[in-house]
C-alpha cells in the first residue's frame, strides 16, 4: 500500500471500530452486584441488553448477599445496582446514614421468590426411590451422603439448617433433625426448642465429623460440582439453581420450603445464630423468613440513570422468568 | 580485596543515599496480636516483613467462582507468627479480622494446612490434596501486597506446587488483629 493510503486506511478502521463499540472505554459501563444464585439469569440479561444498547457495558461481579451489600456500606464502593437473595438485608443493611449524610439507599424493590429443594443425581443413593413423600426417610438412611453451604458463608446454607428444623416439627418426626444434620458433628448439634419455636445455636468451627453423613463447602458452586462428582448424594439448595445446573430435585412441602409467604408465620418458628459474628455490621442471628429477591440502587451510584433503565429491564425479565430463573412474585 | 571494600563502599553510600530502602517502612498499618493468656504484642508491616519468611504459590477463588491470581506470595505461617505472642495450640481457635469489620475464624488443624479444600483450574476437588500452609502475606509478586486487592496484609493459603486454587473465604483482607482463642 502507497504511505499516502495508508493514514486514511488507518484512520478509517478506527473510525469502523469506534461505530461498532468494539472499544470498550466508550461504553458507560454500568456496575451490578448481585447474589450468587442469579448469576446464570443475569449473564443471559446482560447479554441481551447490550445487544440492544450497546453503548451499555453491563459488568456482574457475584458475591453473597450480604458481601454484594457491604460493597458499598462498608467498602465504599461505587455501586450502580445490587440485587440481593434475602429483601430484608436492604432495610437491615442500608436504611442507614452513609459517609455524606444521606442513607446508603431507602427503597428495595421485591421480585422473586425461591425455594429450597433436595438437588440429586441419577447416580445419588435411592435416586429412582426418592419421592416428596419419603425424602424425610431416605435421607436418615445410614449411607446417604447429604450436603449444604457453610451457613457463615452463604444464605442457602442456613436455610438449609432452618428448612430440616422446620421438617422436624411439621412432620412430627421428633430426632429428624439430628438424624439427618445435627449427629453428624461432635459434638451433636441440638436444637433448642422454646415456646417462640425452634433455636440452632452453632459452633465457632462448623466442622462435621470425618466421614459422616453430612459435608459442608462454602457455596453452592462448590457443593453442587461435589454433587456431581458423586461426592454427596443429596444437596439442600435453591430450586432455581437445580435446574440452572440441570440436576434432578424434590420439591419440599411449601410448610418448609421457605417459598410461599402463606408460610411466613411458620417459617418464623425457627432460628439459627451464626457461630461467630462475620461482620461488624449484621449480628449472627438468622430467622426463618420467605425467599425473596430485591434490587435497589445505592446513594452513590456513578450510573444512576442507566442503572435504573437496566433494573427496569431485567424486572421485566424476571417476571417473564426462565430456566434457572428464581420464580416471578 | 580491594575490589571487595570499593563494592562494599557503593553498597554503604547507596543505603545511605535511600537508593536500596525497605519497601515496607513507610507502610502504618499496625498489626494487633492477642496470645491466649491475653498477652498483645503491636507490629508493623516491616517487623512482620523481617521475620523468617516463606514463599510459595497462591491462588484463590470466591464463592460465586471468580478466581484471584495466580500470584507469587510471600509472608510468614500464621502458625510461626503467633509464637510472638505464646503460640496456638490443638483445642485452640484463631480469630482473624479486618479494618473493615470482617473476621474469620481458623482452627488449629487448618493452620497445619489440614481441612482445607484446594481445587484445579475446573474448581473441581482435588483427589490428592497439595501442600498447604496458611500465611499473613505481605507481599505478591515480589511487591509489597497493594491496599486495593486487600494489603498489606491479607490471609493466603500458599501452595508448594502451581495451579492449585484455595477457598477464597480464608483469604482475609486488611488483616489488622489476630487473636488466639481457648
């Protein structure tokens, strides 16, 4: 090529470039935290809005709930949307005065709900056997391997806990709890039942016996690639990500399943404290309440126009739902 | 030999001149620890740093699968660090935290690097688990640990061998109190 051509050539790519957004720093990017279990929905949400905005660079970074929160409380982070797995974290969390003087955020918007469930595999012990009738039974079976999330860690790991209370008083089936969960730690974890319902007060170190029935991993992630890898036969975990991760699972009587706020004032009845206080800004007690997601955008959020027309969006997505979608309210 | 003085001479003068320093001395971060009889001894990044110290491989990964390093870590056991302060024991339990209100818990098993879980680069369970130790890191990468990513001092599980990803909920960050519990 001629050297006359080539700065025109030159200027012309950069110019087509620079039309089709493949230069990111010429996206407003627009910042979203949210719970781990809406990972899978929100990448497949990404992707479709920045098809049609592509100006838009929407960048997810997952975290707990409680974590997905405390970027911006306590790690004065710049936010634009955080979505969290637990609606009652937001007011517990954020109704309160920021660095500036203006609450971290004073609004939530609720919009879907989950369930826990029992997630398996075709290769789990009693798999062609378990049915929602007699999972209670095939759990306390000697050699069925169950597994849930570090309750420290993760919110689907205590409800795990409150879920096998709840079960235990609902089906009337005294020592169910232990059988399943509480014996296979030493020593036994003991749920104490009180007149205002059932209390599980944890060890600092969580630690089930080598061997046992019962395995804990940090998350869902974890827990779940166990699961498949034939690790554990059962795992207590959301029904969304079930069937996000295309695994079998028994749905739980709705008295239990902290799915239907029907249930509400029964899934109250049972409470877990945390070993040890994780962080300064939330205590260490966890109550039985329904699953509900909730978005919000904070004070100091850089995006918060674009931020507001994303969370309009994925609203409508969610209410339209999917596979591996936490149920529209 | 005259050789040997005329290097030693240069080495002096640069010291003095500031031109080889101590990375960390101008780092305030103060690190409590807190013995099991209530015993508080106060040290900065660069005592810490001046301690024996070991190196290794780290990598971590989040809750949610999001990965962190690989890096080359430096720093001291925690193990060895709180001999300073009467030692942890078997029964005993450590209570990491942080400036900004986190803490986390280690027993004494996993600080002589047992249950712990280490992952392949599927974050899939290793059938035959690595070597692991449990270190207060102050540095990667040959730098001192950076305050964005957590420093300069930040819980690390280190691996002798590469490639090998950690629980990323031991990797405490901006680690300013350790206390000896039991």
């Amino acid at each position: 090529m001629k050297k006359s051509l080539l700065i025109p050539a030159v200027l012309l790519i950069i110019l087509i470039t620079l039309c089709s957004g493949c230069i990111a720093g010429d996206k407003t990017v627009v910042k979203v935290v949210p719970a781990g279990s809406l990972l899978i929905p929100l990448d497949e949400i990404e992707q479709e809005y920045e098809a049609l905005h592509p100006e838009i660079d929407i960048q997810i970074e997952g975290h707990g709930s409680i974590q997905a929160i405390r970027q911006v409380t306590d790690l004065n982070r710049s936010i634009d949307l955080i979505v969290v797995a637990d609606a009652s974290l937001i007011p517990d969390m954020m109704y309160r005065e920021g660095p500036v003087g203006v609450n971290y955020t004073d609004w939530y918007t609720p919009f879907a709900r989950n369930e826990m469930v029992l997630a398996f595999t075709p290769e789990s012990a009693y798999a062609d056997e378990i049915t929602r009738d007699n999972w209670y039974e095939i759990l306390a079976r000697d050699d069925v391997k169950v597994g849930f999330s570090n309750p420290t860690l993760d919110a689907s790991g205590y409800r795990a806990l409150i879920m096998m209370m709840l079960a235990e008083e609902q089906l009337n089936r005294p020592g169910l709890f232990n059988t399943v969960i509480g014996d296979s730690f030493k020593p036994a974890l003991m749920v104490n039942k009180t007149e205002n319902g059932s209390i599980l007060e944890l060890p600092v170190l969580l630690q089930p016996e080598s061997g046992s029935k019962v395995t804990i991993r940090d998350s869902s992630l974890f827990l779940l690639n166990l699961l498949e890898s034939g690790g554990i036969d059962y795992a207590f975990d959301y029904k969304s990500v079930a069937i996000g991760q295309g695994l079998r699972y028994v749905e739980l009587p709705a008295e239990i399943n902290l799915g239907d706020e029907a249930f509400a004032e029964n899934y109250d009845n049972a409470a877990v404290y945390l070993g040890f206080q994780r962080f300064a800004t939330i205590g260490n007690k966890r109550t039985g309440l329904p699953i509900v997601y909730a978005v919000t955008i904070p004070y100091n959020a850089p995006e918060p126009e674009e931020a507001e027309k994303f969370m309009e969006f994925m609203l409508a997505r969610f209410s339209e739902g999917g596979e591996g979608y936490p149920a529209p309210l | 030999m005259k050789k040997i003085l005329l290097i030693l001479v240069i080495i002096a003068c640069m010291f003095s001149a500031g031109c080889i320093s101590n990375p960390y001395a101008d780092i305030d971060w103060p690190l409590t620890l807190v013995g099991a009889d209530g015993t508080e001894k106060i040290l900065s990044v660069s005592e810490i740093a001046a301690l024996p110290s070991v190196s290794g491989h780290g990598y971590a990964v989040s809750t949610v699968g999001i990965k962190y390093g690989p890096y080359e870590i430096t720093g001291v056991p925690l193990i060895e660090l709180l001999n300073q302060v009467g030692g942890v024991h078997e029964g005993q339990t450590v209570h990491v935290s942080a400036a900004d209100g986190y803490l986390w818990v280690f027993s004494y098993e996993q600080l002589l690097g047992e249950d712990l879980l280490c992952l392949d680069a599927n974050l899939k369970e290793m059938k035959t688990p690595a070597k692991m130790t449990p270190i207060l890191m102050y540095a990667a990468d040959g730098k001192p640990y950076p305050y964005d990513d957590g420093g300069p001092l930040r819980m690390a599980t280190m691996t002798a061998e590469p490639d090998v990803i950690t629980e990323g909920s031991l990797w405490v960050k901006w680690v300013d109190r350790i206390e000896v519990h039991g």
